[in-house]
C-alpha cells in the first residue's frame, strides 16, 4: 500500500479512533460505601466494574445491614470490626424515622431540635467509633498501600472515606445524592448556589421564585451553611485531624475529590449551574423490566383494561401505624385498578380484594410493566428514577430527608401528586390516584421526563464507570478543579477586591471634596480681597 493510501485510510479511521474511549484494564478500586439505598446504586457501578474486568475491595464494617460480606459476591471484603451490633445501627435509624414521621409534628421547635440532636448525636459517635477503628488497623491501611488501588470511591453517607484516600495518596471521588445543591457541595465541592434561582433543598420552591421565597431561600442558606460549619467544626475537624495527625478539616479533605458523581439528571433537577468535576449520572440503576413471578404476574394479567397500581414506601419503612395502614388501605379498595403493596405490617382491616401484600416486590419490573399505571412512592430518588426511566405518573407521600423535595421537582414538572403522609384521608389518596391515572397530563409530562432521561449520549451506568476509569486513567482529575479551592471565602467572593476599589473611590473622593474646598476658600479670599479694595 503506498503512503498515500495508507495516510488516506489513517485519515478516514481516526474520528473513529478519536472517538472510542479508552479503557483501563485489570484497574484496582478501593470502596467506601454507604448503607440503604446509597448502598444499592454503588453496588450497580461495582458489579459493572467487576464485568469490565476490575479488581474491586471493599471497605466495610461489622455492623453493615446492607453489604453482604461474603467473598462469592465477586468483590474482595475487609470488615472493621466495631463497638456496635447490625441492631442498634439499625434501631437508632428506626427511631429517627418514626420520630421523624409520626411524632415531630406533636413537638415545638425546641423539642423537636433537642431530639433531633440526641438521635444524629448517637449516629455521630458510631460513624466516629467507625473511623478510629479504621485507622486504628495499620496492618489493613500497610496492606492497602501494598495493594496499589488505582482509585477510591466513597459516599459521605458514612464518613472518612476521603479521610482513606488522603491516608493512602489515592485520587477519590464522591457518589452523592442526598444534599444537591446544599451545604456539602457548596462549601466544600465549591459548587455554584445562585440563591436567586437554585432553590435550597427541603424548601420545596421551584427555579422560578418571587420576593419573599427569594429573601427565605438566601436566609435558609446562610441557616444551612452556618449549622453545617458549626457541626463540622465542633464534630469532625477534631476528628480528622486526629486521623491525619495533622490539623486538617472535613471540608479541605472533602475539596480534594477528583470527581463527583452526582445521582440525578436534568430531567430532575432545575437548570443550574455545574462545575467541570461534577457529573451526572441519575438512574445508573435503571434498567429493562425482566418476566413476573408467574403468580405475580397471574394477578397483574387479571386487571384487565384497568391495569395495576404500584405501592411501596421504601425497604427502611418496616411498618406503619394501624390507622394509617387502614386510612390507605380503605382508599386502595375504592379503585378499579389491581394493586401490589410492598407492606411487611399487620394486615390491614379494610384490605380489599384488589389488593395483595408483599414482603418485597420486583419494583423494577413491576414499574416496566406495560400494565402499570400509576406509582405510589415516599419518594426516595432510585424509585423515582424507576418511575421516570419507565414512564409511570406517581403519587408522593414523602417520609424524610430528601423526599419531601424530591416528590416536590415531580410535582412541580407535572408528573405527580403530593400528599402529606400523616394528614391524608382515604379521599385525598383515591382522589390523587384517580387524578394521575385519568388525567392525560400526568403520563405526558412523565414520558417528556423519560424521553430527556433516554437521550443521553451515554448511559448513566456507563457514565459512572467512564469517570472512574478516567481518573484511573489520568491519576487523578486535577484538572478538572477549580481554583476557587484555594482562595479564602473572601477572595471567592472578590471582598478584597471590592474594598480595594471602594478605598480607591473613597480617595478620590476625599481629594476631590477637598480640592474643591481648597478652591472655594482661594476663591472666597479673592472676592473678599477685592470687595475690600473696592
């Protein structure tokens, strides 16, 4: 072939080159997971790493209710051992939820602050006992470094895991959901929060806001930011530093993250502002719905043209009070429509026939059913991905946390309703079912949602482990931060700068003020010389 040829045919090959991302073969991982269901979208990103030939560890600790520790998983296990049971991890959850959801609205502000605190008090002394532990085990961290990981991926969900990196000098990145757009992001990722337009999580506001939630939302912010900073500097700059063994905060550890994964899209969130180290990729767990159980699917079959509704609240919601359980139940039997209740509680006394209880269910496939109908949620961000990937209008009876804003962004983008968990009556849930079965309006805003979801040059799941490989690939994503890491808060927002120049405006101003003084008494002489003379 000659050169010409052969400079031809380069030619024609190389955006197709170009264009295929690279690969890390045999990369080593190192990870610090949460628990729940921050648990279950990392576990989707591990498996997939497994799949594309990664050595992957995990890091976890003996009181773990969601990470099975069994070396037949695929992925390598080092278990912490810590002064806690799996129980009193999960009963001092437990406590928080049903105070949270039952009794919080019984309290005034003092009390509800004063319990609030006892219960993040407790879970801040495990995670603590969890990370003295960690860094109590030399022989673990001297086996790790020997080891070689090419990257650590963490949640803050449970603590110290950048801590482990810093430790270890490996780049790290961060999978986060809970607090878009709020205190951790803002003052340690240093992400952009135009308080004008980018609502603070839990207010419940849109982009678009008046006045007044204006004013509220930049007052709520500053709340945010002043409890978060007192928290970090009374709770875990100690402790940091105690790990490092040298003075360091959560925030600077935290800032040190490559990358960002964060778990939502835009057919979430309201248009904002984004750094070059923070990426998305919400729905990673999503995937094609797989065949029923036959019985299940016996039941779904025997809806008819009506079709099925979906129930769950979650797998941290064990159970609910009797008469909430009754409320729904009641509401559930006046619908036409067949209904598969994820429910582990005693059985309610109005249960109808069109409704069958489950212990768990195939939520997934279940949502991509071609005979579901509606979706009743608390909320939580995977079940809502499993909505919108598939397309299914939802009922939100928000819990905690973050699920009062996210059946919020649902609402308010028109592909659902919004109900208050402790205050409906059967009436409000068979009417808000009624609404988004029946109203055309709902499935179209949700299938607009879907559509943005599916046109993604790549898939969340593939996203995700593109920018893990990438900062394997690189070492690190340096690059990718901002300078605004290194400026103090007031070089950030340019303070320095704007006293520098109302100094320079304040001189000129003075010398100005004072010439003119200087020549209205010269002048005043003159005129006063002159009259004399006169």
């Amino acid at each position: 072939m000659s050169a010409c040829k052969r400079s031809a045919l380069c030619f024609l090959l190389l955006p197709g080159l170009i264009q295929t991302p690279l690969s890390v073969t045999a990369g080593k991982i190192l990870i610090w997971p949460g628990e729940f269901s921050h648990w279950l979208n990392v576990k989707v990103a591990i498996d997939e790493l497994i799949a594309r030939g990664h050595n992957v560890t995990i890091v976890t600790h003996s009181a773990t209710p969601s990470v099975k520790t069994a070396q037949s998983q695929g992925y390598n296990v080092d278990i912490i051992q810590v002064p806690y049971t799996k129980q009193d991890y999960i009963n001092n959850l437990e406590n928080f939820l049903k105070y949270w959801i039952y009794d919080v609205q019984h309290d005034n502000i003092i009390q509800t602050s004063l319990k609030i605190k006892e219960i993040l008090d407790e879970t801040t002394e495990q995670n603590h006992a969890l990370c003295r532990e960690l860094f109590g085990r030399e022989d673990l961290l001297e086996k790790w470094r020997k080891e070689q990981f090419d990257v650590l991926l963490t949640d803050p969900m449970l603590m110290c895991g950048d801590l482990l990196a810093l430790k270890l000098n490996l780049p790290f990145i961060i999978s986060l959901r809970f607090s878009f757009g709020s205190s951790m992001e803002r003052l340690c990722g240093q992400l952009p929060t135009p308080a004008s337009y980018v609502p603070a999580v839990s207010l419940s506001y849109t982009d678009q806001m008046d006045f007044p939630q204006r004013v509220k939302n930049v007052l709520f912010n500053l709340f945010q930011d002043f409890l978060f900073t007192l928290l970090t500097t009374l709770k875990w700059d100690p402790l940091y530093t105690e790990c490092i063994g040298k003075p360091t905060t959560l925030c600077e550890t935290m800032g040190k993250a490559d990358i960002w994964l964060i778990r939502t899209y835009w057919d979430f969130e309201f248009p904002r502002p984004l750094l070059p180290n923070f990426k998305f990729v919400g729905g990673l767990h999503c995937k094609p719905a797989k065949p029923l159980p036959k019985e299940m699917e016996d039941f779904v079959q025997s809806s008819g043209d009506d079709g099925i509704v979906v129930f769950s609240l979650g797998f941290m919601i064990k159970n609910i009070t009797k008469e909430r359980a009754n409320t729904i139940a009641s509401a559930l039997g006046q619908i036409p429509q067949k209904v598969l209740w994820r429910y582990t509680g005693e059985k309610p006394e109005t249960l109808a026939p069109n409704t069958r209880v489950y212990d768990w269910i195939p939520q997934n496939d279940l949502l991509g059913h071609p005979k579901t109908k509606a979706f009743i949620t608390h909320g939580g961000t995977n079940g809502i991905y499993e909505a919108i990937y598939h397309g299914v209008p939802m009922v939100g009876l928000p819990l905690f946390a973050d699920q009062p804003d996210n059946v919020n962004h649902m609402k308010t983008k028109g592909a659902a309703v919004m109900l208050d968990f402790n205050k409906m009556n059967t009436e409000d849930l068979k009417q808000a079912l009624n609404d988004v079965i029946n109203n055309p309006s709902y499935k179209e805003s949700i299938m607009r949602l879907s559509r943005i979801h599916h046109d993604q040059p790549m898939k969340p799941l593939d996203q995700a482990v593109y920018w893990i490989e990438y900062v394997m690939r690189h070492k690190g994503a340096k690059h990718l931060r901002v300078e605004a890491h290194n400026l103090t808060w007031y070089q950030y927002h340019c303070l320095d700068v704007a006293a520098f120049l109302l100094s320079v405006i304040a001189l000129v101003v003075f010398i100005f003020v004072k010439t003119c003084k200087w020549l209205f008494r010269k002048c005043c002489r003159k005129t006063a010389a002159k009259s004399k003379k006169e």
